[in-house]
C-alpha cells in the first residue's frame, strides 16, 4: 500500500497517462481525418499551380518506360534470340523487361518472326487485348518487312501491315544485344512522348 | 528369323476395269494407276487387302492434267503401296476418301487448296493452311508470285 502513491508519481509525467485508453481504430481515422484534407488541399494547389500533366504524366512516363512488359509468345527463330536475352548472360530485366504470358498484363509487343496470313488476325487480337498503351517492335527481318518470304503467297509483307510499329529491329536474326538495343530506343522514344 | 515376304495381291483380279496400269517400284508393292471414276471401289479393295493406314495424299499440277497420289502402309504385309489416278485439268474431280481412310480429311483439304483437286463427298472441305476467304490455289502452275500488295487486298476481309 506504500509503495502504490511513489509509482502513480512517476506514472504521472509521461504524456497521457492520467487519460483513457484511445483505441487504436480511433487513432488512425483521427490521423486520417486531419492528413487526407490536408494532402487533398496541398495537391489540388500544385495541380491548379502547374497543371495535371506536368505533375503526374511525368511519373507515369518514367515508370512505365522502365518496365516494359512485352508479350510473351514466339513466331519463329527470333524467338529463341528473345528468350537469350533473358537468359543469364544478357539479362533483360535489369532493364525491367519482364516477358508476361497474358496480353492483358503487357504494354510491348515485340512480334519475333514470320507472320502468315493464316495468324495475322490473330495477332491483331493479341494486340487489341493489350492496354493502352502500348507499343510494337518489330523484330527481325521478316516482322519488318516479310523478310526472305516477302513475296510468299502465304506471308505478310511486314507486320506494319497489320498493327502501328514503333521500332524495327535489322536482323536475321538480330543478336540479343540488338533486341536490348531497340528496347532503350523504345524507351528513348517513350521519354520524348507528348500526350 | 525374318518374316517371310507376304504373297503378291491380285490386283487385276481385285480391281477389273478400273485398273489402269500396275508398276512396280523397289522396295513397295508398286504403284497402281486407276481410273479416277472408280475411285470409291479401289479404296475399298485396297483397304480390305490390308492398307489400313493411309500416309499422305498428294496433289500434283501437270499442266495438261493433274494427278492424285496415295501412299497407303499394309502393317499385316510391312509394305507400302501407291495409287495414283489422272484427273482432267478442266474437271479434277475424284471421290472422297474420308469414308474409308477418314485421315484422308485433312489430306484432301490440303490438297484442295493448294492444286485445286474437288474431292466430291468430303464432309468438310475448307482451308487448312491459308487464312478462309484466301483466293488462290498458289501450287498451280499458273499462279503467278504476286506483289505482296495484292494478297493483301484479296485477304484483307478476312
């Protein structure tokens, strides 16, 4: 019983040690309740001061370019100069290139060989899956121009034929070095985009 | 110890009339060319001499006339066969031979499209290789190679 008055003395400097427990639910909607007017109003003031593309275009920009995703599907022997480029030796993810297997998650189709007339409405759904937006390399001689089947009964002259391209890649077929190489262009392109 | 080869099949006896020469080849039990009007009764035949499996049908483009190959394997007799029969060029048409080998379906649209053979009772004769609306038989020999453009236009509908 003596010793209780010496610890309630020593309780009674520390902040709130006399009040009610405040749960912690609470804490946080208060803290909310004062933080998000406040970062609502600051940013409303920058968008109002610079206006909404200069803000955040440049983030998406920046972030979308340096995470490509292509598409992940092959056509012919580019294919196999695609999938080295992942590989351990040159290694295209440290450039945030990540191959994805669902046209829906990617925003980079690279096409990587021979399109037949037989596959072409095929890959224009491929291509109309894809969010926007998105962006085309053609890679290798025949993606860009139907290479040596140009004038084949059964292939298309060149996939711009089909979808809009944005880089064309030389190549039968391009080294993975060549595929990085069109990769950082595209990227360079993106950086100089005007929405 | 080395199966015995199996004995020669009769084939004038089996065929009659539609027999139209028998060649032989090295190493098969030959090539019989038949009249293409008795298409339906030599597959029969051949089928119940123990040419189960059908390997492959071929069109060829000889100008003047076309031709349809049949390469057919006897697993009973280990031993390959050829028919092959001429088609006028104006007309190429021989009956199906889906109902007695029904791998001939995919054959026979393959050889429809690419030398314009009309297989008459095919269940199903549409493109295999080309896109459908494809305007060309392109292994005739009067398919010109064309500017690509122009393939172009003639598919773009598809």
């Amino acid at each position: 019983m003596s010793a209780a008055p010496e610890t309630k003395g020593v309780r009674g400097e520390l902040p709130g040690a006399g009040e009610a427990a405040v749960p912690f639910v609470e804490i946080e909607a208060l803290r909310s309740r004062e933080f998000i007017p406040a970062a609502k109003e600051a940013l409303t003031s920058l968008i109002a001061e610079q206006g909404q593309s200069k803000l955040i275009r440049p983030v998406f920009n920046w972030a979308g370019r340096n995470s490509l995703f292509p598409l992940h599907w092959g056509l012919a022997c580019c294919a196999i100069e695609f999938a080295a480029a992942f590989g351990a030796r040159w290694d295209a993810e440290r450039f945030g290139v990540v191959p994805r297997s669902s046209p829906r998650q990617c925003d980079l189709m690279i096409v990587n060989g021979t399109v037949t007339w037989k596959v072409a409405h095929k890959l224009i759904t491929l291509y109309e899956q894809m969010p926007e937006p998105k962006w085309v390399i053609a890679m290798g001689n025949c993606a860009t121009g139907g290479g040596p089947f140009r004038t084949a009964y059964s292939v298309v002259p060149g996939v711009d034929k089909l979808v809009p391209v944005d880089v064309y890649i030389a190549g039968c077929p391009p080294r993975p070095e060549a595929m990085l190489e069109g990769i950082l262009r595209l990227e360079d392109l993106i950086r100089l985009r005007k929405e | 110890m080395t199966a015995l080869p199996a004995p020669p099949v009769p084939w004038p006896e089996l065929l009659g009339e539609a027999l139209v020469a028998l060649e032989p080849m090295e190493g098969t039990s030959g090539r019989i060319r038949f009249r293409s009007a008795d298409a339906e009764r030599v597959f029969r035949a051949v089928h119940d001499a123990g040419f189960h499996h059908l390997t492959m049908i071929g069109g060829i483009d000889w100008v003047d006339h076309r031709e349809v190959i049949y390469t057919l394997w006897s697993d009973a007799g280990k031993t390959y066969l050829f028919l092959s029969t001429d088609l006028p060029a104006d007309h190429p048409t021989v009956a199906t031979a889906t109902r007695v080998w029904p791998s001939a379906n995919w054959h026979e649209r393959e050889a429809w499209e690419m030398v314009d053979i009309q297989f008459e009772g095919h269940p199903d004769l549409r493109h295999l290789l080309m896109p459908d609306g494809y305007e060309f038989h392109p292994l005739l020999r009067s398919f010109k190679l064309h500017e690509p453009e122009d393939l172009e236009v003639k598919v773009r509908h598809v």
